[in-house]
C-alpha cells in the first residue's frame, strides 16, 4: 500500500495569547484525528506557541502536502490565517496546494470567505468527517462536488454543497495529543489558582439548545445539544489526567451542566477514580444551577468543580429579554449566593454595547458586578466586553436594522474584536463617538481591574508571578475603584495602554 501523503493544519494567533488563554487547538486536534489514525502524516502548526512558525510551514511544504487546512474565528483570527496563507501561495507558486479554512467564521460566510485570493474552499460546520472525505478526494483529484459540507470555487463561481449532518459525538476518536507538544499548553490557571498543570482537554459534548442573541452556536449546531455517554466523557477526562500528571482541568462544553443526572454521574465517576483535580468549564446557566439540589452541588464540589463560569450578561432585566438570555438578574444574584454557600467560585461573564442600551442600563451591569463581588468576595470576573454582532446570531438582524455596515470582505472582518475600542463605528454604529469612547474605557478598566490580574496568576514561573501580583495589585486596585464610580470618562492613560496591548500582541499587524 503507497504511503499516505502529508496535510498540513494551522491555527493561527489569536492577537492576545497569553499564559493559560492559549489552549491546544482542538478544532485542528479533532479534524487531525481521523486522518492520523489511517495513516497519514498531520502536521499541526500552531503561530500561539510556535515562534519560527513560518520556517516550519516552510520546511513542510518541501514535502508537497495535499492540502492546507486553517481555523478562524471572526476578527484578528482572520488576520494572522491571511498571513499564512500568503506563504503557502508565495512558496507554491509552481504547484497549487489547495488552502482550506474552517471554523466559525468561514463556516457562516463561505461564500464571502472564497472571495478571497487566499482561500479555495471552505469547510462548512463540523468538519470531523467532511475534512476526512475532502482530504481523501484531493489526493485522488476527485470531483468536489460530491463532497457534503464544503463550499469551493468553480473558476470565478462559489458552489456550496449540501450540508454535512451533524456527527455523532460518541463515535469521535480520542484526542490525538502526540501530534502537539502538550506541555506548550499546560499552564498554572488564571480560575484553578491553585492547579500548577491545568490543561483544556476538549469537549464531553457539543451544541446549546438555547438561543441567546449574542452566539453562533445556535446557526451553526441548529440548537442541538449531544452529548457523550458518562463512560467516554470519563474516559476524555481521566486518559489525559494521568498522561500528563495534572492537577486541573478546564473541560470547553458549552454546556456541560444542562443534564444534571449525567453531570452527577461524570462527577462520581472523577472521585471513584480517586483523580484528585480542581476543574471547570466554560458554560454552565445560572438558572440550570439554580435547579440543581444540593445533593447534586455538593458533588460537583466533592470531585473538584471549584470554578464554575456563568454566562450573567447584564445588568438590565430589559436587555437579557432582548438578548433571548432566558433568565433575569435575580437568577445571576441566586446562583452566586448558592455558589458562595457551597465553596465554589463563581466565574462571571458579563457585556455591554447593545443596539438600544442606555447608560443607565450599562451602568446597572458594572453595579451587577460589584454587587455580585460584595455578596461573594470569591466571585470573579472576565472583562466587561463589547457586544459585536456575528454573522448567524440571532441578533444579527437587529443590528442591522440599527445601523451595522457588515465588511464586504474576509479581510474586512479582522477588526471585529470585543475587547476593543470602536472609535470608527463599525461594530456599534447605534452609539455616537462619545459613547463608543467611553464603552471602550469601560472594557479596558475592566480588564486593568479584574481580567489582567487574573491573568498574571497564570505566569508559570513563581517568583516572577509573585513580584507580577505585588506590583500590580495597587494598580488594579485604582482601576477597580474607578469602574466602581464610573469615571470612564476619556482618559489618556487607558489610550496608552491600548497602544501597548497592539504593539505586545498585535505584532506584525496594523490597521
């Protein structure tokens, strides 16, 4: 049997990697698997935690791969894929390697991603299967046509397939972790303090039923929530564990709480197996954890769910209407209280920025904030973001409505970033300048007060992070105070400070 050609996957820079934000690729991890476990020669190269990643994409297309695969997310995602992407058509000029991108972005824009020079097919929806039948048909040459999944240029015209049906979870393969360097991506935790090797291990489930506004994941996984049985979710969870010698875990469900009972029994499962770890996981609703008994609580605590991160939004019972979030703030303000009575640390997410939000409204989000931080001194914060309209939310039509000019272009959408200011009206033209000048201080005070601080407790080496937190605990201190009396006002240092953001992480990059 002829050896298998090679495929080369890339996940690109993000624009702010750092500490434990940067997390193994697993959207190039679970499309890697198939074609690994058959025989092929994957190679990941991720621009995160790989500094001469240009010399090594280099060096691996000299092995004439079938295809290029990138991941992208809209925003700055898009910028440093583009980036790549120009090596492999500079180098492969004389014989064309096909550039294949998916992700979220693509995957909702695949007719617009083609448009671009640096693109020649999509991968639309999850690309387990439909990445394997495409790599399998290019190394034939093959007709794409009959490919499920994946939209491609036809000379100057884009055809976009059928969909690909939604995979079975149960039936993915193990996550093939010798193909990265993992020890690149175990980190001390900003939430797991206390957990010196926390890794993010991947997903027990997948999709959300639920229809918040602000979120993809309802266009792209049609609302549907599949889930592993407790024997493989235990499995995903122990197998690494023990690989790796960790002490903590982030499992990346968006909801991995929504069934409580399989919850319990993954739980039971993780002390039964005497695993001694601290987790968390990125979704879990205030109302669902507002339903869960405290037999049920008190378990998840017994096998190490010390952080929990909640989805709390807004301040404003009128705006979590509009954004279809499905609770009110009484739920977000429960949730907290039972969190602090059963010891476990309350992650709270929270936006502003809406087409009609008022001031009043903003400012009832920031004292949700200090609110919830008085009730339970353990609850922690991520930055106060900027709602930024995705194409394939369900809100994407009311920001329309209210003045959104969506890019035209792939390139176009690499200034789409939630953590930053929108001096130029882009993304929140609802708002004249002042009022997008002072969103953006509010998200920078946030992350100066609250995610920054977090962040630095993420520095693996200890004597760095202990003089790191010593001298920035003054500093987060002030910027705390000022979020607390809403001086958010223009300020020059706020300014400086996201010119340094753009020169530490954004390099390479100008607008």
């Amino acid at each position: 049997m002829a050896e298998h050609k090679s495929v080369i996957l890339i996940y690109p820079k993000t624009g702010m990697d750092f500490g434990s934000t940067v997390a193994p690729p697993h959207s190039l991890l679970t499309i890697a698997a198939p074609l690994h476990s058959e025989g092929y020669r994957v190679k990941i190269i991720d621009q995160r935690v790989d500094r001469d990643w240009n010399k090594h994409l280099a060096d691996e297309l000299m092995l004439d791969p079938i295809c290029i695969g990138i991941s992208s997310m809209t925003g700055m995602h898009i910028h440093f894929a583009v980036e790549a992407a120009r090596i492999v058509r500079s180098l492969t000029k004389n014989r064309a390697v096909p550039i294949v991108w998916g992700g979220p972005h693509p995957s909702i824009l695949p007719e617009q991603t083609l448009n671009s020079d640096y693109v020649d097919i999509v991968c639309v929806g999850e690309g387990d299967i439909t990445f394997n039948e495409l790599v399998k048909v290019l190394e034939k040459g093959g007709d794409l046509s009959g490919v499920k999944g994946i939209a491609f240029k036809d000379g100057n015209k884009a055809v976009v397939n059928s969909p690909a049906p939604l995979i079975d979870v149960e039936k993915l393969l193990p996550v093939p972790w010798e193909l990265i360097d993992v020890e690149k991506y175990i980190h001390p935790d900003m939430y797991l303090k206390e957990s010196s090797r926390t890794l993010d291990i991947g997903q027990t489930s997948r999709g959300c039923p639920f229809s918040c506004g602000f979120c993809c994941s309802a266009s792209l996984r049609m609302r549907k929530w599949r889930a592993m049985s407790v024997e493989r979710s235990l499995q995903a969870i122990v197998d690494p564990i023990r690989r790796f010698k960790l002490n903590g875990i982030w499992i990346r469900d968006d909801e991995f709480y929504i069934d409580r009972e399989r919850a319990s029994r993954i739980c039971e499962g993780i002390i039964r197996e005497k695993l001694s770890i601290s987790w968390y996981t990125s979704g879990t609703r205030v109302d669902v954890f507002n339903k869960a008994s405290d037999e049920q609580t008190s378990l998840l605590k017994k096998s190490g769910a010390y952080v929990l991160k909640y989805g709390a939004e807004s301040g404003s019972d009128r705006i979590l209407k509009m954004i279809e979030k499905g609770i009110k703030v009484e739920d977000t303000i429960r949730a907290n209280l039972k969190a602090k009575k059963h010891g476990i640390t309350p992650a709270f997410s929270l936006m502003i920025g809406f087409p009609t939000q008022t001031f009043e409204e903003i400012d009832a989000t920031i004292e949700l904030m200090f609110r919830l931080k008085r009730d339970n001194p353990s609850a922690q914060f991520e930055a106060i973001a900027t709602y930024t309209a995705l194409p394939g939310t369900p809100m994407y039509d009311l920001a329309l409505k209210n003045g959104l000019k969506p890019p035209d272009s792939l390139e176009g959408w690499i200034n789409w970033n939630f953590i930053d200011y929108d001096l130029e009206g882009e993304r929140i033209p609802w708002f004249d300048l002042d009022a997008r000048r002072k969103i953006g201080n509010i998200c920078y005070l946030s992350i100066l007060a609250n995610g920054f601080r977090n962040a630095i407790d993420s520095i693996e080496n200890v004597l760095l992070r202990m003089v790191a937190k010593a001298f920035y605990t003054p500093i987060s201190l002030f910027y705390r105070l000022r979020l607390e009396r809403k001086w958010y006002n223009f300020s020059w240092d706020l300014m400086i400070i996201r010119f340094i953001r753009a020169k530490l992480f954004y390099k390479g990059y100008s607008k």
